[in-house]
C-alpha cells in the first residue's frame, strides 16, 4: 500500500494532477488492498473472538469443577491444552496472537485450580501477581496489543486486590508514603511502560489507552473514597497522582489526548468531591447539589477548554 501510494505520488507529480485528481486516484489504486486488509482483520478478529471465549469456557469450566478426587485429568488437561497453544502460536505467525490469548487464560485456569484443589494458603492478589509475571513472556513474544489488554487487566486486578489486602484504604499516617507510591506506581507503568516501548513491546494505542483508564479509575476511586472517610492523606495522595500523570500527559513524547482527556476527568472528579464534602458542612443538600454543580460546570469548563487549546498548539507544531 505504501509503494502504491508512492507511485501515485510521483505520477501526479510528473504530470502536476490537481489535487482532486490525485485523491481520485489514490482512491482507485488502494479500493484492492483496502478490500484485502479489511478481509485479513475480520478474520483475526473472529479467530481472536472465538479462542478468546474458549479461554474464559476453560476458566468457567475449572470454576464450576474444582471439587474433585482425582486432580491428575484436570491437570493433564490444562497442560496439554497450554501446550497445545503455545506450540501452535510458535508455529503460526498468523494466528500467534488469538493462540496466545488462549494459552495465558489457561495459566489462569491452572493456577487457580491448583490453589483451590491444594489450598495453598497463598492471598489472592499473589495468584493475579503469578498470573501477570508469567504473562509477561507471552505478550513480548506476541508483540499484540490484544495480549497486552488482557495482561493490563490481569496486572491491575492484582494490584487492587492487594492494595485492599493491606488495608490502604483505612486513615493512617505512616501509610500515606505507601499510597502515594503505589499511585505514582500505576501512573508510571501506564506511562512509561507502554507509550516510548511500544516498538519494544508491541503494545499499541488500546492498551496504552486501558492502562490510563484502570489507574486513573484506580485512584479516583480510593481518593475520593479516603476523602468521605475522613482519610485525607488518601485523597492528596490520589490528587498529587493525578496531577502528575496529567503532567506527563501534557509532554511531547506521550501526549495523548485520549489519555489526558481522563487523566484530566479523574482529576476533575477529585476536585468536584472536595468541593461536595465541603458543601457537606452545611448540613442542607440544596447546598450540597448547588456546590457540587457549580464546581463541576467551572472545573469542566477549564478543563475542556485547556485540552482543546492543548490539542490545536500541538496540531498546528505538527504542520509546521
């Protein structure tokens, strides 16, 4: 497509095609590949679709069955199965990434019915964290922004479970540091990990895109949490988070507009919470309604506004 798009180029610039011819052009020499491109995704997307739905029937299936006498057909089962996966992606480039999908939904599978059949003793987030690290492998040999959503999902599932294991959710003081970190954490991994590694990773814009989401959910969620329960250290800690992940947003090298759009609701909807618990001190939910909505029409305002002002200076940069 790109050769095609070249030749045309040249040919209108040999005999100085107006511009309208040219996209005409460009229109009739790329309809083929376009038809052949579109043909190729659909059908990764249902190869994708179907394995995928396979995986979670393993995983639903090992849920409804795990009470049993004799563990060796269930295990022998998921081996092959994990086997079977791996080895066929390894040998096929193009089903490799719905493959490797199927075969890290079976290590859950696994890995759940061994800490259920043996009662290990192990937490749960240590099962997620297990699951993730062993993911890892997979999704850099997949190179597939499908295997790295499904890994984000994995990742942050344990890190929630964890940080409610720990009880960080509850006011006090020497766990502010563990908070903050934890949150400047998230943001960091969804920044850094994904965005300047991307020709590393073969993370894409989908999960670049998931991991901004979870984090930023994350952390508005435990702030504005630790706000109404008197935990104010909880609720800096998630507003400096958010702030520093709109910072990093804002830089040329990640900027994102889907990411800063909510970096920034996150940050809009901490600010909004401080405004109704204050409201709450006057004890009359007129007030309350009242605070709430003039605070989120003047912080939405500000904030779309600076995006968009953001957006143009960074488009009108990209032309010059």
């Amino acid at each position: 497509m790109l050769s095609m798009r070249l030749a045309v180029l040249e040919l209108a610039r040999r005999h100085r095609f107006p511009a309208n011819t040219y996209a005409s052009l460009l229109h009739s020499a790329s309809r083929g590949s376009i038809g052949i491109a579109a043909k190729v995704s659909l059908q990764q997307a249902v190869y994708l679709a179907a394995l995928l739905f396979a995986g979670l029937g393993v995983i639903f299936f090992v849920a409804a069955n795990w009470i049993t006498e004799n563990p060796f057909p269930m295990f022998f089962g998921l081996e092959l199965a994990l086997i079977t996966a791996a080895v066929w992606a390894a040998r096929s480039i193009r089903r490799r990434t719905p493959l490797t999908l199927l075969g890290f939904l079976v290590i859950g599978a696994l890995l759940a019915f061994f800490g259920q059949h043996y009662q290990s003793g192990a937490d749960l987030w240590q099962m997620f964290a297990v699951w993730a690290a062993l993911g890892v492998p997979l999704a850099l040999a997949a190179r597939s922004d499908a295997i790295w959503c499904a890994w984000l999902i994995v990742a942050m599932t344990g890190v929630t479970v964890w940080w409610r294991h720990l009880g960080l959710w509850q006011h006090d003081n020497h766990l502010t540091g563990t908070n903050l970190l934890t949150f400047a954490l998230m943001f960091s991994m969804s920044y850094a990990l994904f965005k300047p590694s991307q020709r590393y990773t073969g993370a894409g814009i989908w999960s670049f895109n998931l991991a901004i989401l979870c984090s930023t959910a994350f952390v508005t969620t435990a702030g504005i949490a630790g706000l109404f329960h008197d935990a104010s250290d909880i609720y800096i800690a998630a507003l400096l988070a958010v702030a520093y992940a709109t910072g990093l947003g804002i830089s040329h090298q990640l900027f994102d507009i889907r990411a800063l759009s909510i970096c920034a609701l996150g940050m809009d909807l901490l600010i909004v919470s401080g405004f109704t618990k204050m409201g709450f001190e006057f004890h009359s939910l007129l007030v309350v309604f009242c605070i709430s909505a003039l605070a989120a029409l003047v912080v939405l305002g500000i904030t779309v506004s600076l995006i968009l002002e953001l957006y143009r200076n960074r488009l009108v940069g990209d032309k010059s």
